[in-house]
C-alpha cells in the first residue's frame, strides 16, 4: 500500500500535483475539510459533533477527526493507498496519524515535501487571486497564512525527518518537471518495498514445501522457525545446546529463544525481496512480535494466506508421511496426530482471526496435487506483488 502525505507552504502547487498522484498511482484523497464536510452532509454522529463544533465557531478536536479519518480508511479497503493533504497539520496530529497507520497495521511511506522559496509562493498566490477574485489571495492574508504555516505546520516535517521518510522536491520548475520528480521519489519507494508472507495451514497442510517453492519462484527470502532450530543445533552454539536440551526434555522452545533468531534473519537480509513465513506467528503474542519486529525493518505482512484441507485428508497425509524419511515427531502415533491437530485449532486459528479482523486472509483450497496447490498460491502471491506496485 502506497500512503502519501504531500506538503508545502499555500502556493506550492500541492492541489496540483494531488491531481496527478491520485489519477496515476489510483490513491484515495483524504483531506481533513472534505471528510467533515461529507460527514456532516451524511448526518452522521460524529458529523452532527462536528457540526455542533463548527456552528460555536470551535475547532473540530483532533479526537473527532481521527475517527472520521479512521472510518474513511476503513470504507475504502480497494485503495491502492492514500494521499493526505492538510493532515497531518500539527505535531500532535503527526503522532495521531502513526498510531493509526500501526493500528491499521500499514504505514506512511513518504512524505513529499514540495520546497518554494516565500517570494515565489506569494507571487503566485497574488496571480491566483487576480485570476480568482479570491478576497483572502491579497499580500495581507498570505503573508498571515504562510506565517500560521512556519509556525504550526513545519514542526511537522521534523517529526517525520527523525523517521527518514521526507523527500524534498523543488517545486518552482514548471509542473511536469515537479511531477516528474516527484514519480522518481514514488518509483523508488515502490521498489523498495518488501512482499511479506505469512503462510498458515494445520499439520498436513503442505505450508511447508509449498512455501519453499513460492519463495523460490518469488526470490523470497524462506524463513521457517522449525529449520532455524535445527540449523542451531548442528552449529553446535551455546543456543543450540539450549534447543536441543528443551527438546530432550520435551518442551517448547521459548520466544525469548525463538525471536532473536528470526531478527538475526530479518536483519541479514537486508537485500531481500521479501519474506515468506511459515511456522511463525504460532500463538497470538507471536503475531503482535511479528508486527513489531517487521515495524521495526521498515516493512509490515503483504498477503496472509491460509491453506485450507479437511481434517480426514491431514490424517491420512500425516499417516502416510510416518512411514517415511520425512516422519515428523508428531507424525509417530494416531494419537500424537490428534493432538497436534487441537493444538492448532486452540493456539494458531486464534491468530488467523486476528490477522482476518485487521489484516485479511486468503483462504486457499489445499486439495490436489502440488502443483494445483502452487498455482493457486501463486496467483495471490502475484496479487500481493500488484498491491505493493
């Protein structure tokens, strides 16, 4: 998802340059004024606050405004992502809009930030109200405004500086060299991003080399907590002993042994395309870590995908696997089978719910044989790609 926030002082040409962004990369205009406005005409609840506000000649609280922004979101799932303009305006609003970005678990990807030197901006606003007629375009109330902006709004940009997220543009060239540069800022942004995916499914399920043939054909990067471990253990490390005797004794390895090791992947790869996981999130505390720990690398989940087969066909695949080299130790008896199949229900559907409350997920039948399995995966993988272009 590509979310925007497009700055600059009055006259900087921001309403045109909105124009082109939303019509080429298909994004959602939120912008504060608008949303009120639409509130208020649709009689809503927090539309008839606003509008109760408003009449008092009060300003709308930040309180009402990020729930309107939060329902706009919310009511557009098919966006591509979003442009704010006017928003966020102060400091406050700055740390508003990240707890909501992280609620709705995505992010600002940049905030472009159009530099025009005051002279020029008051040039053109005069020109603009001589075209207009607009009464508040004459050199008193620009100057006024531009002074409100230095004041409250460029605060702003020193937040997300200390975030690395601001872009500079020179905003006096003509137009379409501005929107030119302003594609080359977005084009980069897009590459950079990370295809993320979670894979889940019970025991039987195929997650396991059906996610190594999707990291393969994506170039992802294959991240399963299970292969981790063991390659600890054979390196012999002090971890690994640890692993090694918690299995011995027949317990979980613990996440404070468990996350370490998936950061240390995370950050080794930092040339990576993407992630696909298997195995982790397990447990819902495991999911929230995964969240923090992606948050953390400047990327977040792209596609959570659940492979789907009825519970008689896991039997009869975990069954026959048991008689083979790649036996699991849950795969030894009927009753060992069993009872990894409830833990799953009772540990992991927990964190599927979750993931499909605020996230989404795409179920995918299971059935077939591999190659049925991995083209359908790979269709909503492809789907995952588009979103993030």
């Amino acid at each position: 998802m590509l979310n925007l926030a497009l700055f600059g002082p009055p006259g900087a040409g921001k309403g045109t340059q909105s124009e082109f962004l939303l019509s080429k990369y298909h994004l959602h205009y939120i912008s504060t004024g608008d949303m009120l406005r639409q509130e208020i005409a649709r009689k809503t609840r927090l539309g008839l606050e606003a509008q109760d506000i408003i009449a008092s000649g009060g300003l709308v609280s930040d309180e009402i405004i990020v729930q309107i922004l939060e329902a706009t979101i919310t009511e557009h799932p098919e966006a591509n992502g979003f442009l704010f303009d006017g928003f966020p305006r102060t400091s406050i609003q700055a740390y508003i809009l990240e707890g909501l970005m992280i609620k709705l678990h995505t992010s600002l990807s940049c905030l472009i930030s159009l530099v025009v030197p005051e002279s020029a901006t008051v040039e053109r606003l005069l020109k603009r109200g001589q075209i207009s007629g607009r009464s508040d375009d004459n050199e008193v109330v620009i100057r006024n405004r531009l002074k409100e902006y230095h004041a409250k709004t460029r605060p702003v940009l020193s937040f997300y500086h200390e975030r690395g997220i601001v872009r500079e543009v020179d905003g006096t060239p003509p137009v379409e060299e501005v929107a030119r540069s302003i594609e080359a800022i977005i084009r980069q942004e897009l590459n950079a991003k990370r295809l993320n995916v979670v894979l889940f499914g019970h025991p039987g399920s195929g997650r396991g080399s059906q996610g190594k043939a999707l990291a393969k054909r994506f170039g992802l990067e294959y991240v399963a907590t299970g292969e981790m471990l063991d390659a600890e253990i054979r390196s012999g490390s002090e971890v690994g002993r640890k692993i090694n005797e918690l299995y011995e004794n027949g317990q979980l390895v613990p996440d404070e042994i468990v996350v370490p090791l998936i950061e240390r992947k995370l950050a080794s790869s930092k040339d990576a395309k993407g992630f696909i996981f298997k195995g982790f999130p397990r447990t819902l505390v495991q999911s929230y870590i995964l969240d923090g720990l992606l948050k953390k690398h400047g990327t977040s989940s792209t596609k959570v995908i659940e492979l789907a087969v009825p519970t008689l066909e896991l039997i009869r695949r975990l069954d026959a696997r048991s008689q083979t080299e790649r036996c699991m130790p849950y795969d030894k008896s009927t009753a060992r089978i069993v009872q990894r199949l409830h833990e799953h229900e009772t540990k992991t559907m927990p964190v599927i719910d979750r993931y499909r409350q605020y996230h989404g997920v795409t179920t995918i039948n299971g059935e077939g044989t591999f190659d049925d399995v991995l083209e359908r995966l790979a269709f909503e993988v492809e789907n995952g790609l588009k979103s993030l272009r």
